[in-house]
C-alpha cells in the first residue's frame, strides 16, 4: 500500500512538470516601422529555446492583419541556426498588427505599426534640420566675415 501511493505521489508531481512544455523567445533584428505600402519588411527572427538555445528545423511565420485582410509569411532559415528570414509586404497604408508563430510553442505578438502610403508621409524632419543649420553656419560666416572688414577711407587720409 505505502508503495502505491508513492507511485501516485510520484505521479502526482511528474505529470504536470512534464505536461508544461518548453517555450521559445523570438528576437527581431528590426521593426516595420517606415515600411510603405507596398513595400518589403526584411526581418530576421531569432528564435531560441526557453531563451537560450537557438532552434533549427522549424518553421516560422510572420502574420499581418488590418481589419479583415490577414496574410502570413514563412520565414526561412538562413546560414546560422536559429535565425529565419521572412520578406513582409504590407499591400496597402493603414494600423497593421503583427504577430509571430516561433515554429516551437507559441504566437509572439507585437504592437501595431502605421504603415504609410507608397512614397507618401510627411517631410523629412532630418534634411530640413540640415538645411536649416546650414543657413544658420552660413549667416554666421557672412557677419564673421563682414566684422572683419574695415570701411574704406578717402583718398588722401590715414587710415
């Protein structure tokens, strides 16, 4: 009898130590974020056991949705383990939510990106700040070198 149930203790404890599973963490070697309509999100997913181990013979996939449009993008190995590629296509402007199936245990969501339309957005905020600097080193220079000057004297007197 005490044998008994020391194997239903035993099994008491080991089946739901066994049942919980592994997990997998996937690392994003960049975001959608400044990706047109249109346009192509390379990403490399790094995916990796519990965190540490680099996973090989799996198969990823990236998932998009806006609204009621869905589509999904196998990620493929690339020359190191562990690492998948996917080329993203988001076909049209608008909030995109992303998610990721590791291929291994479970679906990695993200926060939603605003994807632009093709060629569109707002102007640059870095070239005006360049051009802006620019002009402003330029009327430095022309008052430095204006300071520098003397003004001319007639003809006939010391300067």
């Amino acid at each position: 009898m005490k044998r008994l149930l020391l194997v239903l203790a035993v099994a008491a404890v080991a089946v739901p130590v066994a049942s919980a599973g592994g997990f997998a963490t996937v690392g994003l070697s960049s975001l959608p974020t400044g990706t047109p309509a249109g346009g192509t999100w390379s990403v490399d997913l790094t995916v990796k056991a519990h965190g540490q181990t680099p996973l090989h013979g799996i198969t990823p996939v990236v998932r998009i949705r806006n609204g009621d449009a869905t589509r999904e993008f196998i990620a493929v190995a690339t020359d190191t383990t562990g690492v998948y590629r996917a080329d993203v296509v988001f076909p049209r402007a608008g909030t995109w939510s992303y998610e990721i199936w590791d291929g291994y245990t479970q679906t990695h969501t993200y926060k939603p990106v605003e994807i632009g339309a093709p060629g569109g957005g707002s102007f640059p905020t870095l070239p005006v700040g360049g051009v802006a600097l620019a002009l402003l080193l330029a009327a430095a220079l022309v008052l430095f070198l204006r300071r520098g000057r003397t003004a001319p004297h007639p003809a006939g007197t010391a300067a």
